[in-house]
C-alpha cells in the first residue's frame, strides 16, 4: 500500500534477520496509482532495451566462495540446517516475473506470493520449504525503489524465510536521467545484497530484513544442493553475463565467467555429490517457432551465445549443472536437453518459470493472419540450439509446457534424486495443483519416471 511506502523510516539494525511478520497479515486492499504502464515507458524509451547493458557489480566474496543457507538464517542456521540434514533431504520455492506493474496484475501475484506462503504454513515440518530463489524481476517497470513495499515487501509478507534473488532485465535497466543513487541495481543490492542485517526504507512498515546475500552473482549452499545464480544484465534480449560474445557487442566484464570457473572447478575438487543448479533469469531456450508455422514465439527468445558461454566453461572444467532455471519468459517451459557430456549421457531439464505474477503469456502468438499453432508436448526443438558451441547435443525437445496459468516451482532435494515440480496457481482462487515434476537421478544424470 502506497501510504507505508512512502513512510522512510530509520534503518535499525537487527542482531538476527526478520522473515515473516508476526502472525499472519491481512491481504493488501491498495496498490499505489502512481505506477505507470509498461507500454508507456517502452515508448519512452524505444529501442535503448534492446542495446543498454549495465556495468556488473563485483561480489563481495571471492570466485571461489560461497553464502550458505545458515548464514541467511543467522543464529538459527545450524540449527535449520541441523534439521534439514536429519530429514534427509531440503524443499524450497523458486519462481521469476512477480511484479504486478499495474493494479490489474496485482491480484495474480498475491496468489502466487500467497500460495507459497500457505505452502510453507501446511506443509509438515521435514517437508517445509526452506527458502525462496527469485529468479529476476523482482519489480516493474524498472526497480524503482518506491515500488518495493507494492510489488515484494507486501506481498510476500508472510513468507515466513529467506528470500534470494538474482536480478532480472527490470531490476538493473537504467531509465535516461535516472541519478546514479537511483539506479535499479544499486536498490536492488540495498535489498537483496545488504553487509548488515537492517531493514530497508522500501520495507516500509513492515519487518523483512535485507538480505545479506554477498552480490547480484553468488553461489548459495544449501545441504544437498548448491545454487549458482548468474546475472543476465538489463537487456529485453538476449541475456548477456559476459564480453565473450564474438561480435564484442556487450562491453561488460568477464567477472562472471572466472566466477563459473572457479565454482565448478571447486565443485569437481571436492567431489561434490550434490545437486547443482545454475540460475539466469533470461532463458537459454524459449520457444520460438520458425516462420512456416505461422506464428512467432512469445515475448522472449532464446539466449544462445550466453548459453554456450555456459556450456564453454562446462567442458573445460567438466562439471555439468543437473537443471537449468530461469524465467522472464511469462509462462511454463520445460525442455529436456539429452547431450554427451565426460564421455556418458545425461539428460538435462532446462526449466523457465517467468509466470510468478506479472503476466502470462501464450507461447505462440497469430501472425500475418494466420492463427497460432502451439506445439505439442515433446516437440523436438533442436533449432533453437543455434550454431557453434562446444556441447555434443543429441536432442533438445520440448517435454511440457504452461502457458495460461500462473504458478511456481517446488524443488526437492535429496542424496539420490533432484525433483522439480510446477505448480499451477488458480487464476480466482488459491486453488494450486501439481501440472508437472521432472526428477533427475543424481548419480547418473538421468531422468527417472515420476
């Protein structure tokens, strides 16, 4: 609600950090008016998405360091992780795109924000999600402070444990004339990436506490799953995490290349036996028919050279993630990617989940006068792939998608198995349901029948 917005409080300092306020708050009943439209602020700023990449902010930790869950949880943590490692696996949220940049939108994200925090509330206590990983646009249009309380502080104010993020296109595109103090990023990292435990001016009246995570790239350790968020910069598309690009069109730094580097290369030296995970918030496919098919793709494309950016620094440390996720497309896309990788197969789930509230789009939309055709479940995509790159693929395939409903994803994590379920969140209610679950076999790397 705009009024508590706009209160600037002091910024005390708390020895512990705060999640969900103390009992359970009522819905918000305003949204601020001041918010203006998307398609007002794309005009103003025509084509300067399209080319305007930011400078990568560096973290604060080293290449080869990591944030852990007990960290995030303060004095609480071992005791948090205590349990988790007793029950023998972990469970927590991930979604992207939640902020509703008008008050028509608002309604959805509640839902979603809603339904995890009744997620949380339900579920038995071995089977609580630990936390939350946001997977970008936080806040429309364009990470404007005064938009923290409407679009994340209020609805997720009962969520009752930590929240990343790693920040979206939204989060981090500077608007011309916007002062350096005001920039997206510098927000976003006042949020999400605070050095001490406080709460922020944008919290309003309410409790959340900054996260501490350590920069807008980070690795997040959590028992049996390690998270490695990249930042893919402030362009609608494609996602860009370094200057390797062979048109050198993106002057940004490589920092984020040595960080994957140094990661993965940790992971092989300690034999890791985890789940690894590697988060971007634009995606490395997204469906985009060809033009004989009569329709265009939806709103994103894919971001080939980011991804075999990815996959470069893979091979030449010989460590592959289990899954990929990411969202800023506004809908549900599961591809199944099956390649050869350190001499064996493995069957790899590349996952977008940009439907967390603000929108949800068709996968396909008419064009030219010809009505869309949306693909089938297990479509091959292989297209999409692009050319070059160093990964041995032997198929890319469509294997399920969503794109009428909001939702977001449960993950489970234990010794054997990573299963990523999308649940689907009603579009009048907090009716939710399981749609889809892909689980990996860790060992092996492959997918396993659900």
């Amino acid at each position: 609600m705009a009024r508590a917005a706009r209160t600037r409080l002091p910024q005390p300092v708390f020895h512990e950090p705060v999640f969900g306020e103390d009992g359970s708050l009522p819905d918000p009943t305003g949204f601020s008016t001041a918010h203006g439209s998307d398609n007002a602020l794309y005009k103003q700023i025509g084509d300067l998405a399209k080319k305007d990449v930011v400078a990568i902010p560096k973290s604060r930790i080293g290449n080869d360091g990591m944030f852990s869950l007990a960290a995030a949880y303060g004095s609480h943590g071992p005791q948090i992780v205590r349990k988790i490692t007793d029950a023998g696996k972990i469970v927590f949220h991930s979604l992207g795109d939640s902020g509703a940049s008008n008050a028509g939108k608002y309604p959805k994200e509640l839902r979603v924000a809603d339904q995890v925090t009744l997620d949380c509330a339900s579920a038995a206590e071995a089977d609580r999600a630990a936390f939350l990983y946001h997977l970008g646009d936080v806040v429309y249009n364009f990470g404007e402070a005064r938009y923290y309380y409407d679009q994340f502080y209020e609805p997720f104010r009962n969520y009752p444990a930590p929240i990343f993020a790693i920040p979206g296109n939204h989060d981090s595109f500077v608007i011309p004339g916007t002062k350096p103090a005001d920039a997206p990023l510098t927000t976003f990292q006042r949020n999400f990436c605070a050095t001490q435990t406080v709460i922020t001016p944008e919290a309003g009246s309410l409790h959340r506490t900054a996260m501490t995570q350590p920069g807008v790239y980070f690795t997040l350790d959590a028992p049996f799953v390690r998270i490695i968020g990249l930042f893919s910069n402030a362009l609608e598309d494609p996602g860009v995490i370094s200057g390797l690009d062979k048109t050198k069109k993106w002057p940004v730094t490589n920092i984020q290349i040595d960080f994957l580097r140094a990661q993965l290369t940790l992971i092989k030296q300690q034999k890791y036996a985890g789940a690894v995970l590697l988060a971007t918030h634009h995606p490395a496919f997204s469906y985009s028919p060809p033009d004989k098919d009569g329709g265009s793709g939806g709103d994103h494309g894919c971001s080939t050279a980011m991804q075999q950016q990815i996959d470069a620094v893979c091979h030449e440390v010989g460590v592959y993630p289990h899954a990929f996720l990411s969202g800023h497309a506004h809908n549900y896309q599961r591809y199944t990617r099956i390649m050869n990788f350190g001499g064996r197969e493995i069957d790899v789930p590349f996952i977008v989940c940009g439907d967390g509230g603000h929108n949800a789009n068709n996968l396909v939309r008419a064009r030219r006068g010809k009505p869309a055709q949306e693909p089938n479940a297990g479509a091959d995509v292989g297209y999409l792939e692009g050319k070059g790159g160093v990964a041995d693929v032997k198929h890319l395939f469509l294997a399920k998608y969503d794109d009428h409903n909001y939702g977001y994803l449960r993950i489970h994590v234990d010794r054997q198995y990573l299963k990523i379920g999308f649940h689907q969140v009603g579009a009048r209610s907090l009716a939710q349901s399981r749609y889809d679950m892909v689980t990996v076999r860790l060992a092996d790397r492959h997918m396993v029948a659900n």
